[in-house]
C-alpha cells in the first residue's frame, strides 16, 4: 500500500515545536475528496479546537472542486470533523486544556481509500528559536554544499 501526501503544512513545523503526532480521520463531502486528491487545499493556519467532547479542524481551506458545478451554499472554510477514538480525543482536550499545548494539522494523506490528517501536539516556537532553525538549516546546507564539491 502506497501513501501519497496530498497537502503538506510546511509552516508548522517551522512555527512550532513538533511532540507528538496522531492520526485521524476527516468527515468531508465528496467534492472535497476529489479536492483533496488534486491537490486544492491549504493548511497553512489551521488548528484542532476540541469542543464538546468532538474535534473539530478549523482554518483550513479546501477549494471547490468544480467552481461552476459547486453548490451556491459550499463554504471552503468550513469547520471539519475529525474522527478520532475516545481515548485519542480526551488525551487531545487534556493537552490543548491543561498543558497549553497547540493542536495543528501537518499533511492530509491516503491510507488506503481514505483520507487522514496527521495532527501534531505542537509548543510554539519564540522568536530567537526560530532564527536558531534557520541557523542550523543554513549550516547543514553549507556542509553538504562543502562534502557534494569534495566528492
């Protein structure tokens, strides 16, 4: 079984400071799937908000897959529900209530013939640890650069 990424939220893990991720699963309408699958939508800016004992994706937009065939009430922003387990969702709330932590979307993939989301408990990042990330990036990338022309 092969996974493919539809959508990647590049910005979270530069934003924020990755703990631990969950799998789950995605209540869309059939348009959106096709969406999905082309590749229209983006996470950039979405978070998890667990309300009433259900999560609930927020922020994230997903276009029309047939703009001209699409229903006039269709709203790309919608809140979507995410199917998770009972004891997935309390240990969610607990972390978003309690610890202060950050629930955010990382990538909407296949598994199988359904569409998940990897969600991330996520710490976000100061601004003096993000300069760091992109002084170690650059780094690494001078290193390979050196070890590539050695070669």
């Amino acid at each position: 079984m092969t996974v493919s990424t539809y959508i990647n939220n590049r910005k979270a893990r530069f934003d924020f400071e990755i703990l631990e991720t969950i799998e789950a699963g995605l209540e869309l309408l059939g348009t959106e799937v096709k969406s999905i699958r082309a590749g229209r939508g983006r996470l950039e800016g979405a978070h998890v908000l667990v309300r009433g004992g259900e999560a609930y994706l927020v922020g994230v937009t997903i276009a029309a897959f047939q703009p001209v065939n699409t229903a006039k009430s269709y709203d790309p922003e919608r809140p979507r529900k995410l199917l998770l387990s009972k004891k997935e969702l309390i240990h969610l709330e607990r972390q978003t209530e309690t610890a202060r932590l950050t629930a955010v979307p990382l990538a909407l993939y296949n598994s199988g013939r359904n569409i998940k989301l990897k969600v991330a408990i996520a710490r976000g990042k100061k601004k003096h640890d993000k300069r760091e990330s992109l002084k170690n990036r650059d780094n690494k990338r001078d290193i390979e650069r050196t070890l590539k022309s050695q070669n």
